[in-house]
C-alpha cells in the first residue's frame, strides 16, 4: 500500500514539474531578468520590452511562462489603455494637459531621451499622480539643466 501511494506521488510530481507553461507572480525584476535571458514578453498580444513597460499590478489578470516557447504572457484584465510616451505630449490625463516636455521622470528613474521617442509603453490606467514642472519651477535650482521643454513627473499604483 505504501510502495502504490509512493508510487502515485511521484507521477503526481513529474506531471506537476513537467509542465511547458505555468503561472508567475508579477515582479518587474524577475520578469526584466527573464526577457533579458532570452524570453520574449507579451502584454495580451503586444509584443513589448518589459524594462520599458509602466503598468501596475492592479491591471494584470494572470502571468504565464511557456519554457518550450521562452514566452512570458501577461493578461491584462481588459482595461488597460496603453500609450507610447511620446504620445503624452499634449494628452490630457487626470485633468492636467501634458505640455512639449524635454525630460520624463517615471516612479523616480529619469527616461532617456532615446527611449522616450517609441520605446517607453505607460499603462494610463496605472498612472497614481502627475507633476509638471514648467522651466520656471526647475531653472533656479538646476541652472545647468537645458531642456527643450518642462519636466514630467509620474507616478504608477
């Protein structure tokens, strides 16, 4: 009775580990370091570089990893308005109107200005606040700081 109980716990295992696919917490280390491995990362069908992906937990429904594919997959509950943020210039978000910004500063990490032109994707619905610092609110204290426009401050959930 022993040796068939074993013997069904083992099975159990290997069908348990042996899975292709299998579901992960959202971490935005773990998941950085696994595109960065190789893995490619999809949010829904958006093929999408996961470094230079603002979107917050309270959006996503499920992530799965597929080893065989080396795919990540992240479901979104169906509400995500996604935007590249060279599209923010002149949006209107929580009521404020973004203005022509030269720097964009998103959870504390300035984004380079290389970046901000397709390769950032900001989930709008993540967005928790908005600063927006005009030349006149930054030039006394960074006189050195020479930017096409004001600054843009987010933060998400």
């Amino acid at each position: 009775m022993k040796i068939k109980k074993l013997f069904y716990t083992i099975i159990f295992a290997l069908i348990l580990f042996s899975c292709k696919s299998r579901s992960i917490t959202y971490n935005h280390t773990r998941i950085v370091k696994l595109q960065e491995s190789g893995y490619s990362v999809f949010f829904d069908t958006l093929k999408i570089n996961f470094k230079n992906f603002y979107s917050s937990k309270e959006q996503v429904n499920r992530i799965t990893k597929n080893k065989k594919n080396k795919t990540i997959n992240i479901k979104s509950k169906g509400n995500s308005n996604i935007i590249e943020s060279e599209n923010l210039k002149n949006k209107t978000i929580k009521n404020l109107s973004i203005p022509e910004f030269g720097l964009l500063i998103i959870d504390g990490y300035p984004v380079s200005s290389e970046n901000l032109k397709t390769n950032v994707l900001i989930d709008l619905n993540s967005i928790k606040n908005i600063k927006i610092l005009s030349k006149n609110d930054y030039q006394d204290k960074f006189p050195h700081l020479d930017l096409k426009g004001g600054i843009v401050i987010l933060q998400t959930k």
